[in-house]
C-alpha cells in the first residue's frame, strides 16, 4: 500500500504528529509519497524516515516552498495543482494535516483532500486539536 500526504505549509503540531504516528504503524505502508513542501510534508517525511518506510516526492516548481528532503524524487518539479493531483492519483490512500479544523476553499491541502475524495481514495484528515475523520 502506497500512502499519499498532504498538509499545511504552517507544519504539523504534537498532536497530529502523533496521530500520523499511530496510522502510520497501524496501516504499515510499503511507500508514501508527499510534496517535499515546507511544513507538514518536512514533518510527515521525517516521521517516516524514523519509521524506515521508503519516501518519494514528487515536487512543487516553487523552489522556495521546497523542504529538498531526502525522499527519492519520482519526477521534474510541476504546479501544485497538477502535483497534487499526482500525489492523490499515485496513492492508495491519502493522509491529510489541514492548519483549520472545517473545509476551507483556496487551500492547496483541502483542495488535495477534496480530489482525493473525488476519486474514491479512503483519506484521513488529522486535525490539530487531536481528532481525525
């Protein structure tokens, strides 16, 4: 199972670190990939380095929202819509960490959450203050 992520440039909190934690060994994916964004995706790639679950990305070309982790690069950097959308086509499943706890429109994480749900993806979203759908 290949386990995509999305989440806030803004990083995650304890609380949804954790969470991502715990669905991480609970669902034992054989890969994830996430956009190598500043933020959550830093957090997310991390946690599963610590995890020794293999890491790809697959890159936003805005090179200053770049977190240039060590994840294996699938391909050339592209827009975040059309990287997004690749993330989500890619995956199995998408795990999410949105900064705002309801839907929010001309966000790039809920507009990946909302593709994802479109595309009959099973999606988790972590909220900050602990909760998940």
């Amino acid at each position: 199972m290949i386990t995509g992520f999305t989440g806030t440039q803004s990083g995650m909190n304890q609380a949804q670190k954790d969470l991502v934690k715990v669905f991480l060994e609970m669902h034992t994916p054989s890969a994830v990939i996430h956009g190598d964004c500043i933020g959550a995706d830093k957090d997310f790639d991390d946690i599963c380095d610590e995890l020794g679950i293999e890491r790809y990305s697959l890159p936003s070309d805005i090179t200053s929202k770049r977190a240039f982790t060590d994840a294996i690069v699938l391909r050339e950097p592209a827009p975040p819509l059309e990287r997004n959308h690749a993330i989500v086509d890619k995956s199995d499943e998408l795990f999410a960490c949105p900064k705002e706890i309801h839907e929010v429109l001309r966000s790039g994480t809920w507009a990946t959450i909302r593709y994802a749900q479109k595309t009959g993806k099973t999606t988790y979203i972590f909220y900050r203050d602990g909760s998940h759908d």
